[in-house]
C-alpha cells in the first residue's frame, strides 16, 4: 500500500523541515531539487529565501528564464497528514520533507538525453517506503495537467530502486545514453529531440 502523500510547493515556513531534510541527504545528490552542488546547499535565511522565491518564479511561465533554462514546478513531498508520524497537522510548517520533486515544462537537448521531465529524490532514512512511487504517481499527474504527454523520466543505469520506480508507474523503455536509461509514461506522440 502507497503511503498517502503530499507535493507542496517551496515555502520559506518551511525553512527548518528543508534544513533537516538536507541534513538526511549528507551532501549526497539530490534529484528534483534544483540543488545544484550539494556540497553549498542554501541553507542561510538570505539565501534559502532566494532559493525558494527563484523556485516559485521558475514556476510560472510569464517568468522570463535565461537558456538553457526552462519553466520548472518543483514540489516538497511530505506525507498527506502533514508528517511521517502524524504528529503534524496537514498545514504545519515543521512537518518532515521526504524529498523533492520537480517537473520541467519542456525538455532541452540534455533534459531529452539525461534530465527528462521529472527529476525525484527521497532523503535517505525515509527510503524504501514507497513514497518515490506515490510521489511519482502525483507527479504524473501535475504533469498531465500542465499538458506534458508522453513524460520523459530517466535513471541512472545502476538505480535500480529509480528503475523499478519508473516501471511501477507504466515506463516503458527507450534506450540508454550515456548512463541513463530513458523511460516515456503516457500516450501522446514522442516528441523529437530538441
């Protein structure tokens, strides 16, 4: 059974729960964050503000981004009751992140080959649980209502837990490039590489 689950977007209130999360990963990568060196995470209130309003921009299309740039919704995963033990309610902004998520609007030529649409993470100690799959799952479907079909979603060729993953949820395998196995969900025609 799939744990029930939350995508949230970014929010300053969550501030200490991101800190924490970051904190599991150990400087570790982290898929889906738009982190992009996880050695110099914006953990500093200046920066992590930053951090947050640019992921919120990025989000919105009449934002003007530079190339090779795209719109970008990113999302927190937390669980549907506001924390993995239930403790937190459902709006309680120190409720445990689990991971991220993001869902890029288009795909560049290195998001065709390597990033796809959907880039995931789940922090360390909250692994296998099932939240990637469940988190997966509403991915897809914020994918859908942003008109995204097929959705493009990669691994690398050694993740096998990221493979399965990707399979649960109806991937069907492309080929692999330069590493990363390459797996389209959903019905719409394929679009041509960029």
């Amino acid at each position: 059974m799939s744990p029930a689950l939350r995508l949230v977007p970014p929010s300053v209130s969550r501030h200490a729960a991101f800190v924490d999360c970051l904190a599991d990963f150990a400087g570790t990568a982290m898929d889906g964050s738009s982190i992009f060196d996880p050695g110099i995470p914006p953990v500093g209130d200046g920066e992590f503000i930053d951090f947050v309003t640019a992921r919120l921009a990025e989000e919105d299309p009449s934002t003007e981004l530079e190339e090779p740039w795209v719109h970008c919704t990113s999302r927190w995963i937390i669980a549907a009751d506001g924390s993995s033990d239930g403790s937190c309610g459902v709006d309680d902004p120190g409720a445990e992140i689990l991971g991220f998520l993001a869902i890029r609007h288009r795909l560049t030529t290195y998001l065709f080959d390597q990033g796809g649409h959907i880039g995931y993470s789940v922090r360390p100690s909250a692994r296998r649980q099932g939240i990637a799959s469940a988190a997966l799952e509403l991915g897809l479907i914020e994918a859908r209502d942003l008109g995204i079909d097929p959705v493009l979603i990669t691994c690398d060729e050694g993740n096998v837990a990221s493979r399965r993953t990707i399979e649960k949820a109806g991937g069907q395998y492309e080929n692999t490039l330069q590493g990363k196995r390459r797996y389209w969900i959903g019905d719409g025609a394929m679009p041509p590489r960029p």
